[in-house]
C-alpha cells in the first residue's frame, strides 16, 4: 500500500532513495536518529469549545495582535478538513492558573470522532466540566472550617486577629480549589490545535516511507526539513565544521522559536522540568534518609537523646525536600501523584516518612524516625531504579487519563500500601530490638505494637475504600464493577491480610510477637500487589512493569520470611526484657 502511494508521486520514491544513499544519511544516520525530535503539526489559526459540548469550532478572529496585524481579507485560519481526520488525537490551547492543574491536560486531549467541515469538528467525548453544586459544597466546607478556627482563636485571641485568620484560612483553602480542580465552566475559547504526538527521527523517515502505523498519508514521499537538517548537523559535526554547525543549530533554534507561540502549553515547563531533573531533590532526600537512619541507630547506642534529636531533624528537613519535590512535579505534569509506578514509590516513601514522624511525636523514642526512614530510604531506591528506564512524565496510558480517579482510587490505594509497609517495617524492628538491644524494654515494645495496631487499622480503611473506588472507575471504563483481575485480587488481598491481622489482635488469637510476624507478612502481600501482578502480564492492570523485577521481588519476600522464621526464635535466645514477657508469647 506504501509503495502504490509513493508510485502515485511522481519523484517521490527516487527522492527518498536519493536522500538514503546520500553521503549525509549515510555518514550522520547512526549519530543524528536518537538526536533529536520533530514537533507536531500545529492548526493556522485559533479554536473554541463550549462547556457541555462535543463540537470544535474556529475562530475567525481570535488574535487581535495577528488580526491587527494581517488585517481583516487577510487574516491567517487554516481549514480544519485539510488539517484534521477522523481518530486524530489532538490537543488543544493554553490554560490560565485557574484552570485547574488536575484537569487541565485531561481537557485538552482531545480525540476527534469527524470532521464536519472547514470549520468545525465533532470530539468524541463531551468537552464537560463539573457541577455547580459540587463546587458549592466545598465551599461551604471551607466556610465551617474557617468558622471553626474563628471560634477557637476568638476564645484565646483578639477578635480582629481571629476574623483575619478566618478569612486567610477560606481564601488559601478556595485559592488551592481553584489551582487544583479549577472554575466550573469548562469553555474554551480563542486556543492554539496541535497534533498530539512529537515525532522521532527514524518514526519521521518511516512515515515518509509510508510504513508508520500512525504516518498520515499526506506525508508519504516528504521528507520533513528538520529531519535534513539533523542529518547536516551530524556530517559537520563529524567533519568539525564549526561553523556550518552552529548554523545549522541557529536554523534549528529559529523552528522551534516559530512552533513555540503555537503549542506554548507544551514548551512552558520545558526549564522548570530540566531544572526540576538537574537538582534531583529526591535524590538529595534518600542521602537524608539514610543519615537520619544511622543516627536512630547509633542512638540505641550512645547518646540517645542528642542523636534521635538529630535524626527527627534532619528527617524533617527531608520530608520538607520530599514534598516541595512531590509538589513541583505535580505542578510540571499537571497530573496527580501517582500515575505510574515510579510515582507510586515517591508518594509511598513520602506517605511513610509522615507516618513515621507522627509515631515519632506520640512516642518519642526514635522507632517512628527508624520507621520513616527505613521506607523513605528503600522507596526512593526502588524509585531511583525505575528511573532509569526512562522518561518518569510519560503520557498516560488512556484509560488512566481521568484525573478524578487518580486522585481518588489511586491515591487511597497507595496509602494503603504506605500503611502496610509501615506495619511492616515496624514489626521487623520489633523483632531484631527483642532479640539483640537489651535496651528494648517493654514500655518501648508496647509502644511498636501500638503503632502496628493503628497503621494497620489505617491500612484495611483505606486499602477498602480504594477498592471500592476502583470497582466504580472500572464499571465506567470496562463495563463491569470486578473481574478478578491480578491487580484486583492483590487489593483484595491487602484488605483481607489487614483484616486478620485486626481481627487476631482482637479475638487474643496473637499476642504481640505473632502480631508483628504476620505484620511482616503484610509486607509480602503489599509487595505482591504493587509490582508481583504487573510481573504476570495477564489481566487489564498489567502496564507499568517488566519481569526484570522478579528476581528482586523474590528476595524481597525471602527476606520477609527470614524475618518472620526469627520471630518465633524461643524465648529464652531473646535477649531484652520481652524474653519473660507472656504478651509477647
């Protein structure tokens, strides 16, 4: 089909021919191919979308300084039919702050279902925004909270002091609404349409081939300029033709200066994202992690209060890294934290630490900060690898393309996990204190199976409430509220294990010490259902991950059962106080 295509363009064919035997393609090819990118296509001219509607439609005079510029005969609008096809995925505008970061990109990818005429277009989905009263809603609860404050401040403070608190309180908190989740109305008009894909190198010379599976058929036989141009930067490279090379570059400069205005959405964050990746802040909190880790430990030691002090401060300085992290790079990707398993480690890891420092508050004896940073520490490890896969702001898959549901399911899935790996963590601190620190007395061992309690408590909530969620967003995408999925069965897993664990406590079925074992164990189910069901690439939750992690998901449960094999050591080899004590039998 390619081939009768480019017979169908006479020259066509010997161009491309001509080009691929060329001393350029064949000198530069292996050098230019990964050099770089193609932007996409941009639409000449401006488009509108009302709330509510399916319908794209251009704007005859959308840009006043064009407008005023060009005149009114001459105005530059391109014809949609000439630019748009049927199943294009496009996207569209620039967004103001107050459109709402959460649901800014899921507004403006846009997949188009016909084209009507030059000038207007049908989308596939309605271009919809959100309910009034939802809006109402929240307010309201922002008022109550702000009238609480009122109250309590009125009591202790002056009136003035406690009014203007109030009224910062409700405008931080409708500020933060707005930012996030944006005005109601989603109406759009007077914005730039660009095709949504930007194009490799060798994907470009396919499609001019006519052997791209998303290759528009227009461009079968045209070699895109760009693409020559890459290739004359990697012959005067190799030549050490400085100044060609610098030309060329400047030539390169000035493309992409003209496509920028057009799809400025796109380029905004481009400085932002590589000075977000230059500083590496999650990097930068592992090292603190680790500091504050040894610091708990030696204090066990020596020096136990100036040292867990030491820790608890550095593993806030960490946490306030972790989150400015979290922050900017929800505000980059325009998405909420977890949207892939890269994500999902950094918003574990900062989930854990804050439990950690609240334990750590209550009690005061450096378990919580060894807690926190014993996960904060592995999550961002695991993050770290995952990260050298690639790019971790990858376009999302297109069923996880709603905002609502990764705010919600997503996020209270996760915090399930942090909850269990907390419980986890805890438990296997339990044991090894029990066993080697004769320092570990029982007001101290009470105090970890209080914290297992309450975590776990957390966990078999949230892990339950995410469930739910999840078989709601799965009745809307696949048609049907449960499957028995892997992913699935792994998030009724954690409920399940986190349930028995409650339920062992409470019928005296476990003392303190079986407890913490199958605390641990939680350890191997949550593992299982973060990565293990990705590793079985079966089901429609199977994205994300490859088999390269079996291994190491293998010796993590082999540790998890070492650990519980040494909880049940006798009594009589432990050598803190618990070795007399029948709660922990």
């Amino acid at each position: 089909m390619a081939i009768e295509a480019l017979r169908d363009k006479p020259g066509a064919l010997k161009q491309i021919q001509d080009f691929q035997a060329s001393e350029v393609f064949l000198q530069g090819q292996a050098r230019f191919a990964p050099l770089g990118i193609i932007p996409p296509e941009s639409f000449v001219g401006k488009i509108s979308i009302e709330n509510g509607s399916n319908k794209l439609r251009v704007s005859r005079k959308s840009d006043e300084a064009h407008f005023e510029q060009y005149g009114e005969d001459d105005f530059p609008t391109g014809k949609l039919k000439e630019f748009l096809s049927a199943q294009d995925q496009v996207k569209i505008g620039s967004f103001s702050t107050f459109r709402g970061i959460w649901r800014e990109n899921q507004l403006r990818e846009k997949l188009i279902k016909s084209v009507d005429d030059d000038d207007s277009a049908t989308l596939t989905n309605i271009h919809d925004g959100r309910n009034w009263l939802i809006d109402a809603c929240f307010y309201l609860t922002f008022a109550l909270i702000a009238y609480g404050i009122f109250r309590r401040l009125e009591k202790k403070r002056s009136l003035g002091l406690a009014s203007f608190a109030a009224i910062c309180i409700f405008a931080g908190l409708t500020c933060v609404w707005q930012v996030l989740f944006g005005l109601p109305s989603a109406t759009t008009e007077n914005v730039t349409l660009h095709d949504i894909d930007w194009i490799s190198l060798p994907d470009s010379l396919l499609e001019t081939r006519g052997q791209s599976a998303k290759g528009d058929p227009e461009n079968i036989g045209k070699i895109n300029p760009m693409v020559k141009s890459y290739a004359d930067l990697s012959k005067t490279f190799q030549e050490g033709d400085h100044a060609k090379f610098n030309g060329i570059v400047q030539k390169l400069s000035d493309d992409f200066a003209k496509v920028a205005p057009l799809q400025w959405h796109d380029f905004k964050n481009l400085t932002p994202e590589q000075n977000f990746n230059a500083a590496q802040p999650f990097v930068t909190c592992m090292a603190l992690y680790l500091v504050a880790l040894i610091l708990v430990f030696v204090s066990w030691l020596i020096w136990q209060d100036p040292l867990q002090k030491s820790a608890v401060g550095i593993a806030y300085v960490a946490l306030t890294i972790h989150i400015i992290g979290l922050l900017v790079r929800i505000w980059i990707q325009g998405r909420p934290p977890v949207t892939n398993l890269y994500s999902s480690a950094i918003f574990i890891s900062l989930g854990a630490v804050i439990f950690g420092l609240l334990f750590e508050r209550i009690y005061r004896n450096g378990i919580g900060t060894a807690a926190a940073a014993i996960v904060g520490f592995v999550s961002l490890i695991i993050a770290h690898n995952l990260a050298m896969d690639g790019d971790t702001m990858e376009m999302l898959q297109a069923v996880l393309d709603t905002n609502l549901w990764l705010a919600t399911h997503v996020v209270c899935i996760t915090l399930g996990y942090v909850a269990m790996f907390v419980a986890g963590i805890l438990a296997i601190l339990y044991i090894l204190r029990g066993i080697l620190d004769l320092r570990f007395d029982k007001k101290a061992a009470s105090s970890i199976s209080s914290m297992i309690y309450g975590v776990t408590c957390f966990a078999v909530i949230f892990s339950f409430v995410g469930t739910m969620l999840g078989g709601i967003w799965a009745d809307q995408s696949w048609g049907r509220f449960w499957g028995w999925d892997p992913k699935e069965n792994g998030a009724l897993l954690i409920v399940i294990w986190s349930a028995i664990v409650l339920h062992s406590r409470w019928g005296g079925i476990a003392k303190d010490r079986g407890i913490a074992a199958l605390a641990i164990g939680g350890n191997i189910v949550t593992a299982w259902s973060w990565f293990g069901t990705n590793l079985l690439q079966e089901g429609l939750h199977s994205y994300g991950f490859s088999d390269s992690g079996f291994i190491w998901l293998m010796r993590f449960n082999a540790t998890q059962l070492l650990f519980i094999a040494i909880a049940y050591l006798p009594k009589r080899l432990w050598r803190s106080e618990l070795r007399s004590d029948p709660k922990t039998a």
